[in-house]
C-alpha cells in the first residue's frame, strides 16, 4: 500500500519537531516502522537529513519562527 506525501510529512514532522523516536513517530501515524526507516534513509539520501533537522530544531529552541 502506497501512502501518500502527506502521511511521510506528518512522521518528519512528529520526529523532527515533536522528537518523537522514530518508533514512536511510526505508531502515531499509522505506519509500520519498516516503512519509516526507508522514507527516513530515502530522504538522507535525497539531502534531507532527518537526524541533522532534529539536532538543527533543538539548538534553535525548538520553536518554529
């Protein structure tokens, strides 16, 4: 089952923003963590670090401008 870009950008935003673990971000969404782990290293790959935006969000304070 193909889940739309929508439900990939509520994960990274839930792990990202909410600093939710991965696992946690899976469950709250409705995806399998299989799933998530591969939009997660699909996206690094593509440049978009998932890592590196949580570490980036915590040292900004961790609100949104």
């Amino acid at each position: 089952m193909a889940h739309p870009a929508e439900t990939r950008d509520k994960v990274r935003r839930a792990y990202v923003f909410d600093r939710l673990s991965l696992e946690l971000a899976a469950v709250k969404v409705g995806v399998s963590y299989g799933t998530v782990q591969r939009w997660k290293a699909a996206a690094a790959e593509q440049g978009d670090d998932w890592d590196k935006a949580q570490a980036a969000q915590l040292m900004a304070g961790g609100a949104i401008e």
